[in-house]
C-alpha cells in the first residue's frame, strides 16, 4: 500500500490550532476524503484535540503529520494522525465532571478514533490515532499491516 504522508508544524499560539484545521481539510480533500464525510468531521475533530492538547499543555510548538493512504477512494484503509511535541510527560486522560469546560479531550480520542496511543519520539513524545475509513464490519489494512474489523472494537489498546 502507498501511503503520503504531510506535516505541518504548529506554533506554540493557541490560535494555531484553526490553522491546523484548514491545513488538514485541504489535505485530506487532496486525499479524495471530502469535507462532508463522516469520517472527515471525524478526522478533523481528533486533529483539534491533539493540537489543542499540545499547544496548551506544553506550550512549545508542535508538529501535525497525517498518513493517508494511496488507495482508491472507495478502498478500505485507515488514516493515521500523529502530534509531536518537546514534552516527555505522558498523556494523561482525564475525566471531566459535568459543567467542566476542559479535560475531556482523550475522551473525546478515545472514543472517536479506532486505536490511539503514545510513544516517546526525539526529545519528546508523539501521540497518534488511527480512523479507519470503511463500513462497519470491513476489516481495513492499517499503517502496522494487521486488518482490523468490526471484532476488534471491545480490545482496549494501551498506551505504549
């Protein structure tokens, strides 16, 4: 499988997480995944986390890459999200209580994205999600090679 992979990197300036938004509705249109689709708005919605997370958390700029699989559109496949940043700390999810108006982004990862964890990169972390874009009870080829398929859903993927 043909995977394109693109970046961006993202100043440590809270505003820059619409930047990183825009940016990434531009690639995946240019991947065939149009604004419309669901798995776009949910694309979208685990990028705002992840930056937001590193942006605020750290508060040092951060790196945004996307792994788009070079498939035909209609093709199963997953696309990959990665934030990098210059902390070693782990993520750490949280769980917000009622009004709270923060601390449920890895919530929100969690249950949006099919797989997600962390590992340690350079001199500080990347943490990736993975959405995979086909029909429920397709199995779809990931970034690691396995097929994963509706029978994976109840398996709780660690951080490593």
């Amino acid at each position: 499988m043909q995977v394109l992979q693109v970046q961006l990197e993202v100043g440590a300036d809270p505003a820059e997480v619409g930047r990183a938004r825009r940016w990434a509705r531009s690639r995946l249109a240019g991947s065939g995944i149009e604004a419309d689709e669901p798995v776009a708005e949910t694309l979208i919605l685990l990028i705002s986390e992840l930056v937001t997370n590193a942006v605020v958390h750290t508060g040092c700029p951060a790196v945004l890459r996307m792994l788009l699989p070079g498939v035909p559109d209609d093709a199963p496949a997953t696309v990959r999200v990665e934030v990098a940043d210059r902390s070693t700390r782990p993520p750490r999810q949280r769980h917000a209580e009622g009004d709270d108006t923060n601390g449920r982004g890895l919530e929100l990862v969690d249950g949006l994205a099919d797989r997600w964890g962390w590992q340690p990169e350079g001199g500080g972390k990347s943490i990736w999600c993975e959405v995979d874009r086909c029909d429920a009870g397709v199995a779809a080829v990931t970034f690691d090679g396995a097929s994963y398929g509706d029978t994976d859903a109840d398996v709780a993927y660690e951080a490593v």
